[in-house]
C-alpha cells in the first residue's frame, strides 16, 4: 500500500490511484459531469459529451407535499399483496373515501384537530379491504388510509360472482347486520355504506337491514367481518356431512352465464 | 318424558363443548329423530348404552336397566369445525307448527312459510309425518305434510 503525500508541489506530487480524480491541489472541474461522483439522470448527446438528462431529472422531482408525507405509510410492499397482485393492477383498484371527518384530541394545549379517513378499496372482483388513517390535512389522511387497505387487501367467496352464498346475521359491537342473499338483477339494496362496499366486492344482488346502531365505522367494520368470516362454502357443507352436493341452479335449470 | 327441544339443546351444546359422544335418553322419538341426523351426515353413529358407555355386545331393555338405557350419538368435526351448527326447535308446546305439502315447499325452495324462515343451503327440518319421521325433502317426495319438529344447519 502506498503511503498517502500531501502534494506540495508539482514536483513531489505522486501518481494519482483514481484516474481523473486525484488531480493535485484542485478538486475536479464542476462543470463537467462526472461518471462516478453525479448520481442523476444522465445522457450522452450528439456529440459525445455527458450531459445532465433534464427531462428526467425535474420529472423526478417530487412535489414538497409528497416529501412531507411519513415514509411508513407511502410504499405498499408488493410481497405484502395478496394473489399475486402487482403495484400496477392497484391502480385500477375502485377507492372510496367512504368516511372523512374531523376529529380533536384534547390536550393541555387544548383542542387539537385532526383529520380522519376511512377507505374502502377493491377491484370489484372478489378483493376488497379498508384502511383508516389520520392526519392533519384531509388529503393525507385518505392517501394513509388508502394505502393501509392495499395492505389489508383479502378475498370475498361469491356466489356465481354476484351474490353470498346464504343469508349472514352478524353483530358487531352494537351493530347488528342481516344480509340475504338474493337473485340476480335484484341489486344491491342495503345501508348505503354497505353499497360501497359491495361494489367494491363485486357484489350485485344483496338485500341487508342494519338493526341497532348504524355508526358508519362499525357498519363497514361488521360487514367485512361477517362476509370474509361467515360465509359457509356448500363444497365445506358437503364435505362435511360426507354428501355429494349438486347446485340445482346450475345443473338442472341451466343458468346463463 | 323428554320432548323434542330436549334432544336439540343436548346435541346442540354437545358440538359447542366439542364432545366425541353424547348420551340422550332413550325413547321412540329420539331414536328417529337421530336417525334423520345420521343420515343427513350431521353425526357419525347412532348406538344404545347404558349411562357410562355404549354397549359393547347385545344387551336387551329390561324393567331391572331402563333407568339406566341411554343413546349414544357419536358427533362429527371437520376442519376444525362442528358440523352441526345449531339445531332448534320449531314447533313448542307453546305453538304448534304444522304444514302441508305446498307449505313445506316454500320453505325447501329458501321462502319463508307461517312465520318459520325458509331452509338455508345446507339447512334440514325434521318432521313427523303419517309416514314417520322424515326430513323435509323426504317428506315432499312422499308428497306428506306434518309437524316440524326441528332444524339443523
């Protein structure tokens, strides 16, 4: 290894162990871009020389709102994602901002506001989940909250892609929920947070009455948990009991596809 | 004399407990009723006993053992779950609920007939009929009507 000199002058200055980097006694031209030490876009025009790529350096540029936002809650992880679903089929994900309300946390300071949010997302296909997030400006808290239920994506059983399987009662805190199942082109007629929801499932012809409190978190609360949680698939039923089991619908009256 | 809503709440709270076997008192309707539930496939096996255990071999109801003659119903788990979900009764003393033919074909068909709820997917009723105990599309095949005791999901 040789030993670092301090160049003193021309004279004593020792071979330079970086090309184009050690230069003695100045630091490099700044003017030039150099290979190693500018990490932004970069291309090299007509003439050979390397230039600043500047449609994709100020493209890249973030807003200064983004770069307020907190870095937890901006990336969804795509391992996290269920059933092999990519970043990109995200973006056509139906998202509704079913609840955005102002909320205060008292304090010695006294009232401090705070905006929240609850999302529904889903891709009207049997995927669907909800996020809540909070902030203090409205805009965030729905970006916090959409992107929690990306997180919490699960799929819904359906069916013939339309509807439950059999009728649900599910009671969740104070809310009490009946869902039926019914036939096609009946529609969704049900709590209008229910509606949401079901179109996010992909969910066309239900009939459900909420009983008991009708506070919109723990309606959309207890419909999720009752239609991930309650639905009993015919296969399981017939399985079982140790029965063949035939859908009628299907079989016998030949439903249209 | 044990009714019917009897042998549903010990069956029901059997499967709640998770036991491998219950003992029910041994009488004609009890006998019937849980031959529906075995060939529906809601439990495995349908045997006599005495109060401890089953029966091993043979043993013949006498005066001296009837206090002691039990039935025992082997119960069913699958998947980590019972099979039998609940089992309530539907006609009480307190309301008797008896149906034609066209009745009991609304509620095969999922609707709902003389306040009862229509049959769920993976829903049965059991009835007593002037056939004997059936379930309820055993009942319509016979083109019978009668009391529904209970239902089983």
């Amino acid at each position: 290894m040789m030993a670092r000199q301090r160049p003193s002058s021309p004279s004593t200055v020792t071979k330079a162990r970086v090309p184009g980097l050690d230069q003695s006694g100045s630091l490099h031209n700044l003017a030039e871009i150099h290979p190693l030490l500018d990490h932004y876009p970069r291309k090299t025009d007509s003439e050979g020389t390397l230039k600043l790529d500047t449609d994709r350096l100020w493209a890249q540029e973030p807003p200064l709102d983004d770069m307020l936002k907190s870095q937890a809650d901006d990336d969804v992880d795509e391992a996290s994602l269920p059933h092999g679903l990519t970043k990109d089929d995200l973006k056509h994900f139906l998202k509704r901002a079913l609840i955005v309300k102002r909320t205060s946390n008292m304090t010695t300071a006294g009232k401090v506001p705070s905006m929240y949010a609850l999302v529904v997302v889903g891709n009207g296909d049997g995927i669907a989940g909800y996020g809540e997030g909070k902030d203090d400006e409205v805009a965030r808290a729905v970006r916090k909250a959409t992107n929690r239920a990306m997180r919490n994506l699960t799929a819904f059983d359906r069916y013939d892609d339309r509807t439950i399987f059999h009728d649900i009662d599910h009671k969740f805190h104070a809310t009490k929920i009946q869902f039926r199942s019914r036939p096609p082109g009946f529609g969704n007629r049900c709590n209008h947070y229910i509606h949401e929801i079901c179109s996010c499932i992909g969910i066309l012809d239900i009939s459900a009455k909420v009983w008991g409190s009708r506070n919109p978190m723990n309606v959309i609360k207890a419909t999720f948990e009752a239609l991930s949680s309650k639905q009993k698939l015919p296969e399981d039923i017939a399985r079982g009991r140790g029965k063949r089991m035939v859908d009628v619908q299907h079989t016998y009256y030949g439903a249209s596809e | 004399m044990p009714r019917h809503y009897d042998l549903c709440a010990r069956v029901q709270n059997g499967f709640r407990a998770r036991l491998r076997r219950i003992a029910v008192p041994d009488t004609k309707m009890n006998l019937a009723i849980s031959n529906v539930l075995y060939k529906e496939g809601f439990i495995s096996g349908v045997s006599r006993g005495d109060h401890v255990q089953p029966d091993v071999e043979y043993v013949p109801t006498t005066p001296d053992n009837i206090a002691t003659r039990r039935l025992w119903l082997e119960l069913k788990y699958n998947n980590d779950e019972p099979v039998l979900k609940s089992m309530s009764a539907v006609s009480k003393p307190s309301k008797k609920v008896v149906m034609k033919a066209s009745e009991l074909q609304n509620l095969a068909a999922g609707n709902r007939s003389q306040f009862i709820k229509g049959l769920q997917p993976g829903e049965i009723a059991i009835l007593t009929t002037n056939y004997g105990v059936l379930e309820l599309r055993e009942a319509l095949e016979k083109g019978a009507g009668g009391e529904i005791l209970c239902r089983a999901i």
